[in-house]
C-alpha cells in the first residue's frame, strides 16, 4: 500500500478495503504516513463520507493501534456517558457520582476543551489539588472504592485517534459523522465499559446543527457499539441554547455542585436524571430512582470523596477571575432566544478555553446568563455577566455575544 492511492481512491469516491484502512491508521500512527497526507484524506472522508462497513473497519483499527482496559475484576456493572459536545455542558460532573451513588460503576475517560465547546477536566481542574491523572491501577482502585472515576485517557488508548484528532482541528475536518462516530467509540470501545449512553447534541452550538444529521451520527455509533458488544443506547439533545446558566470552568463546577446539593438549573437537574435512568437501564438497575440519590445526598457524598481521591478539596472557594462586567437588556420583554454558539465563543474568547494547543486555560473566566429562554426580563436588569482575568479580552467577547440573543416583547410570547 501507499498513502497517495490510498487518498486518491477516497478522492474520488471508492469504498477503501479492509487491507487499506488497517494500513494507513497503523502506518499514520507511526508516523510513516505524514500530517499532510492523513489531512488529504480526512477531507476526502468528509467529502466523500464511508458507509459502514468502512467505519467499523476504521473503528477497529483506531482501537487496534492501542491497548484495551479491562473491568470485569470489578463486582459492579460498569456504564458510561459521552456527549458529543456543547456550551454550558457540565452534566458529566453530577452525572457520574450520580450513577455511582445508585450502585454502578462509572469510568469516565474523559477530554479538553475543543475549540469553544467545553472539557470536563479543564472544569474539574479548577478544583485546588485535583489532577486528571491517574494510572491504570489507580483508576480501578478508585472505581471499586468509590465507584466513580473521571480522568483523562491515558496516552496508550486509542493513540491513532490522538493524533487524528488533533490534526482534525487544524484542517477543518472534524464535522465528519464517520470521522466523529469512529473517534468516539474508538475510546470507548478500548475503555472497555459494558455498556454506553450517548448524548447526541444537536444545534447551534453541536457539531451537528441538523436532527437528520445527528440521528445518523447516533445510528452509526450505536451500531459500531452493540457490534462491538458494548449496549449502547443515544438520545438526542438540544444544544441550540446552551445548558443551564453558566459556561467557564470554575463557574460550571460551582453550578454543577448546586445540583448535587439538591438545587441547580432546572435543565441541569433534568437532563442529569434522564441520562442517569437510561444508564442505570443499560445495565439493568432499573429498581433504583437517581432523583431519590440526588435529594437524599448521596450523589453528593460520592462527588466529595471521588474529588478527594484525586488530590482535590472538595471544600475549597473555587478560584474566581479578577475582573467582570455585566451587560444589561436592552429592552423589556421576553428572552426569546439565546445562542449556544455565541455563548460558547465568548467563554472562550474571555480565557476559559485555548486559542492554542496545550495552552493553560483561566479557571475563573466564562460566561454567566441571568436569565433562561422563556424568562420575562426588564430593561437595564443584568443579562450576561462576564468573567476574566484578562479584561482586554472582554471586547472580542462582547462581539461574539453580539448577535447572540433576541428579547421579544411580552406581546408576542404567544407566537414564540
Ligand atoms: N468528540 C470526540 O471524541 N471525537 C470527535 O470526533 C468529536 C467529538
């Protein structure tokens, strides 16, 4: 085989053999292939899509060119959640010790932030003294104490992907459905986890702004899963707005400990507890209600000591940014729509996301909104309030938001 006929064959629209894929991932992965050359032909990909068969062979080679884990020496079923990827998106964080509190086992490998979604453990890492970091070893220790790990992937899994998914996006090739569903369950299919719900994000602020095209992404992944005898089930989700009332890393922890604590958006609260019953139903526990573990605090006794277990105090004030400025609503009315788009690229703008790879990111910047869609505000009262500790940033945010919400007036809420 070689990379140039192996891009042309995509090119112009061919179904790559089995021969071919399992060459230029193992051969990309060792650097035999180059950047340029995969970047041809992850935009052939795009352009030119795979139909199944190619996906499961890709999947399967992305899995191949790593190790796989393995978790049946735990007594608990395992399960876990991925959401393709959102603004104001924190449901992991009260979701997983959620789940753990109902009895299973949660271990989520999880990501940073791309672009201007957010990442799980840039949220979590805002917390003093917790680390992303963990062993192999310590990652079952900790799910047999304590049920619930979040953490990063270590560098063996999946290792193609890595390296794919970074070139990705740099060269505008991430919005593939077989690009996104083989990355995706690659890692979680090597994570080794017995069964998966996926939260399809749709929208403006998703990867997938059409529902046609996020229910062919959530088909494609789950078929890859259940092939691969992982029970995978999906839901669709709007993220057309964002989720709950903030985005930034400190900001959504502190939000998604007010869930844990019983109160919370109400979105939040929902969403958690839907997600939560579908992956207690995935692995049978269908007897236990997760709204009971969440009023009686027993979600939270799990957040406290999974957060300890990896270096972070659960007590400590969460760091806050050195500057804010609020924007007021213009006019009275109700806030009839609000951009997850918008809203995510201003987080991102103010610091709390990278405009580089590998850059630190501000564990107190971000964005809070003061109002849902829906909600009647008056004019002059607080819309968004804006968080960073590099306040020549505020102007590129304020620019971003610009467009990014409309306040009808009370009149029309009818034909809203
Ligand atoms: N998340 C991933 O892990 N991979 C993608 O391609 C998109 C979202």
């Amino acid at each position: 085989h070689d990379a140039v006929s192996v891009i042309r064959a995509k090119r112009d629209g061919l179904q790559l053999t089995d021969g071919q894929i399992d060459w230029i991932v193992d051969a990309y992965t060792r650097g035999a292939v180059t950047d340029e050359q995969m970047s041809a032909l992850a935009m052939a990909i795009l352009l030119r899509g795979m139909n199944r068969d190619e996906i499961a062979r890709w999947t399967a080679a992305m899995i191949g060119s790593g190790e796989r884990m393995d978790f049946s020496s735990l007594t608990r079923p395992t399960v876990d959640k991925h959401s393709t990827g959102g603004v104001g998106d924190k449901i992991t964080l009260p979701l997983a010790p959620l789940v753990a509190a109902c009895g299973a086992a949660v271990p989520q490998l999880s990501g940073r932030g791309l672009g201007y979604t957010g990442g799980t453990l840039d949220k979590l890492e805002a917390i003093p003294g917790w680390s992303a970091t963990l062993t192999s070893e310590q990652l079952l220790a900790q799910l047999d104490s304590v049920g619930a790990v979040i953490c990063a992937a270590g560098a063996g899994l999946a290792p193609a992907d890595k390296k794919l998914y970074a070139l990705r996006d740099v060269t505008g090739t991430v919005e593939s459905i077989a690009l996104i569903a083989s990355s995706i369950m690659s890692k979680k299919i090597a994570e080794g986890t017995s069964a998966l719900v996926l939260d399809v994000k749709c929208g403006s602020g998703a990867f997938m702004k059409s529902d046609e095209d996020a229910r062919e992404l959530a088909q494609t992944m789950v078929d890859l899963g259940k092939d691969s005898g992982v029970r995978t089930v999906a839901l669709l989700t709007d993220m057309d707005s964002p989720l709950g009332l903030t985005a930034g890393n400190a900001l959504e922890v502190r939000e998604s400990v007010a869930v844990l604590a019983g109160g919370g958006p109400a979105d939040v609260v929902e969403l958690t507890i839907v997600l939560a019953r579908e992956m207690l139903a995935a692995v049978g526990m269908t007897d236990i209600d997760p709204a009971d573990a969440l009023a009686d605090g027993r979600a939270m006794d799990v957040w406290r000591k999974m957060i300890a277990a990896q270096g972070g105090d659960p007590a400590a004030d969460l760091p806050a940014a050195t500057e804010t400025e609020v924007i007021a609503a213009e006019s009275s009315g109700v806030l009839a729509r609000l951009d997850a788009m918008s809203v995510g690229l201003a987080t991102w703008r103010l610091g709390a996301g990278r405009q580089r790879q590998g850059e630190p990111v501000q564990a107190g910047a971000g964005v809070e909104w003061h109002a849902h869609v829906g909600d009647s505000v008056r004019k002059g009262q607080p819309l968004f309030t804006l968080h960073t500790d590099t306040p020549e940033r505020i102007p590129a945010a304020v620019a971003a938001l610009k467009d990014g919400w409309t306040i009808a007036q009370e009149g029309k809420r009818a034909s809203l």
